[in-house]
C-alpha cells in the first residue's frame, strides 16, 4: 500500500496547521510516528484515503459514527437541514422533540440542554454540581477522559486518592487542587477519599462504562457504591455518557447498569455526526442554570438544527429492533477471531468486549484499572496497528483507544479483518 499522497499532505499541513492535526489524538505519536493517513471519503463501513487505499473503518470517528458513514436516513436528515438553513438562533420544534427523545431513553434526565461538545456537557455539570451543592472539589477516576476543559484535564499519580496536580501546561495549580482522582474499581480507594473530603466534594464524575483506557466495565457492586456514597455526603453523581450512551443499548449505560446519576453529559452518537453535546439531571439541580438559575452556561450553536435533526434520525436508526444484537454478533465473532489468532501465534493479549466495542491489549493479563491499561504494550500495539492499516483496517492510533463496529459493518468484513489480524499476529 502506497501513502505518498498522505505524506504530502502531512508535509504541507505541517506548514499551517500546528503539529498538522486539529486534535493530537489523530496524529500518529503514540504508534511510533509517521504521516496520519488523510482520508477522502467514507461510506458505510469503509474510508477510502487520498491515495485511494480502502480501509474497513473501527475508528467511528472515536465513537460517534454507530450507523456507519453516509447512513441514508441520518445523510437525508442533515440534507433536510441544510436545505432549511443551518442556524437560526431561535429555539426549533426539533430541539422539543429530541429533548423527550432523550428523556425518554433516560429518565434520569428529566430536564435537558443541549451544547455543541462532550467538553462543554462535562464542564457544565461541573459547574451546575457546583452551584447546587455550594462546594467546589470533585472526584474523577484516573484515566477517565472528560474532555478538554481545565478541571479535568487532571489525572494524578498512583495512591489510593491523591490530589490533583495537573495533566496539561496551562491549568493552574489552584485549579487542580480542586480534583481528586481515585482509582476505577476501587471501593475502598473511593470511600477513603470521600470519609477525608467528602464534605467538600460537589460531584463524583464517573464514566459508568470506561471507554478511555480502552472498554473497562465496572466491577460488581462499584457503581451502586459510588452512588450511595456520594449521596451520604451530600455530593452529586455525574454520569459522563459521551461514549456510552446508545453505545450498548438503546440508552445510556445507566440504563445498561441499572444506576442512576444525578446528572448525566452526552456527546458523540446523539450527534449523529455532527457537533453535539447534552446535560441534564433532576429538576432541581437543573433549575439551578440560567436563565432559571444563578449557573451560567450558553451558546451560539447550542440545538443547532442541523446537529438535532441528524441527532433525532441517528436515534430513529438506533430504535429499530435488532440493531444491538446485530452489533453484539459481530462483536462476539471479533472477539472469538482475535483470541484465536492470539492464541495461534503465542500473542499475549486481554481482549475486553461490550457489545460492539472492543479493546485489545497487548502483554498484561486482565485490565480492569488504568494502571493495567498503561502497563500495556504499546509499542506492540503500535507494530500491530501499522500492520493493520497496511491491510485496509483502520483502527484507532492509541492503546487506550476501542475498536467500534457500525450497523453498516457486515461478517465478510469481520472476516477480511481476521485475515488480517492473522497475518499481523503472525509477525509481531
Ligand atoms: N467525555 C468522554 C467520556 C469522552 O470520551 C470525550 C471525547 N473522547 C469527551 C468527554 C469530550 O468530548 P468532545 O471531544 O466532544 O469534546
């Protein structure tokens, strides 16, 4: 496979654009470097790059694309939008109706926003947790992505609870003390933590189903722990559902797990691709956002109505029946391949599955925390997954990172994918 319209490309984006990607997640340093490949066009479950190569696609676009590019009903949709303006500035009906659409799929939220990122959806519950509880620290779990804004952007060191300090150059040592990061999993960790600042502690911020040191469920009893410990400190639970939600079922992983948060943020697959975030939550910690309350939160682009339209006709897809049982048979089918094929050529690797979304992890025996997931192989993987591209599969550039089928990806392509995992396999 040939990638000298890629490199080319890469060169003169050099140029112009800093590091030549607008999020650092697509460029290609954490496989052992060289030119991300530029892609053209995509349709289904497949992209075709600048050189004309064809790749099966499980990157989604990290997540968001559940009905494969170019699904009709969700294109017509967005070609519906555009037709009828773009952005009004006004309030639409579409953003009525998708609000209960999401109610509907999740009571817990029983009054909702809409913003334009998960970024902007996590920082706002933060913000609003804030308000209504009067505190101003939260807890995060280590390894938990929650988007890009300052108080998040903390992860800390190993102990069972540590404060913060900062992850990125640019957020304050003031702000980082505000979190404390907790290992997943971990009860004790957890509880230990909030006996020593639960008092202070305005919201736990919990990804219910982790997505961003690969796919980590939650352990027996965690997530039921972390609700009826948060609550006896008077603290709020923030579900961060911008991967999970309609990821696994037609609702969030609240529904999935059968825990309810007190607040919960969206993103990525409401949109339907395009731009999109959400938050919501009970009634009365809501009341507390402008302009019903002193929490400020706004936006120009905010229900924009294209973002809404294809939002509500990604959904319509997800409700048909047997979308989910079509994503967990092809999910079981990769997963049986891969561990064949791991097991064939003495390949050491923890596979976590959930539906349609898988992780491979390359020399550690079981992940079930961050730190299992960082002591991962990753120049392994990055071996695997150049062997990957070379083969038409395109996966995501990171070890953290899942494996996401579409209700356009077929068996013959799960099938072209083992090939190609075979030969991989064989010359790590
Ligand atoms: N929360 C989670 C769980 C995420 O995975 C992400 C993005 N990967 C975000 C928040 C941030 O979303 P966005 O990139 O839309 O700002």
């Amino acid at each position: 496979m040939k990638f000298t319209e890629s490199e080319r490309l890469n060169e003169a984006a050099q140029e112009h654009i800093l590091g030549g990607v607008n999020s650092p997640s697509r460029s290609f340093k954490a496989v052992g470097g060289g030119s991300p490949v530029f892609m053209d066009k995509a349709a289904g479950a497949y992209f075709w790059d600048v050189d004309g190569n064809r790749y099966i696609d499980y990157l989604a676009a990290y997540g968001p694309i559940i009905t494969g590019h170019t699904h009709p009903h969700v294109t017509e949709a967005i070609q519906a939008a555009a037709a009828d303006g773009v952005l009004y500035g006004t309030p639409t009906r579409y953003e009525n109706e998708f609000a209960a659409m999401l109610k509907d799929a999740m009571p817990s939220m029983e009054k909702v926003r809409f913003v334009n990122s998960g970024t902007e959806a996590v920082m706002t519950t933060i913000r609003v947790a804030r308000a209504y509880t009067g505190r101003d620290k939260i807890i995060k779990f280590a390894g938990c992505y929650h988007g890009h804004s300052d108080l998040v952007l903390v992860a800390a060191g190993s102990g069972p609870a540590t404060l913060g300090s900062p992850d990125s150059a640019g957020v304050t040592k003031a702000i980082a003390k505000e979190v404390i990061t907790v290992p997943f999993n971990d009860i004790d960790g957890f509880r230990e933590a909030m006996d020593r600042w639960g008092d202070e502690i305005a919201g736990v911020l919990v990804e219910p189903i982790v997505g961003n040191f690969g796919i980590v469920e939650p352990a027996e009893g965690f997530l039921e722990a972390v609700n009826e410990i948060t609550h006896e400190a008077g603290a709020l639970v923030i579900y961060d559902e911008v991967i999970t939600a309609f990821r696994f079922m037609y609702g969030g992983a609240q529904n999935y797990c059968g825990v309810e948060p007190d607040m919960t943020a969206l993103g990525k697959i409401i949109g339907g691709g395009l731009p999109i975030g959400a938050y919501g939550g009970r009634q009365d910690i809501m009341e507390k956002v402008a302009p019903l309350g002193p929490a400020y939160q706004a936006g120009t682009m905010a229900g924009n109505p294209a973002s809404i339209r294809a939002g509500i006709a990604c959904l319509e897809v997800l409700r048909q029946e047997g979308v989910y049982e079509h994503l967990d048979e092809l999910g079981a089918m990769l997963e049986d391949g891969i561990r064949a094929h791991a097991a064939k050529h003495h390949v050491p690797i923890t596979l976590n599955r959930l539906k349609g979304a898988l992780t491979v992890y390359f020399g550690v025996d079981g992940v079930v925390n961050y730190d299992e997931a960082e002591a991962s192989d990753g120049e392994m993987f990055g071996r695997f997954f150049k062997l990957m591209l070379g083969q038409g599969v395109n996966l995501a550039p990171s070890k953290y990172e899942a494996w996401f089928l579409t209700t356009a990806h077929t068996k013959a392509d799960i099938e072209e994918t083992l090939k190609a995992v075979d030969y991989a396999f064989s010359k790590l």
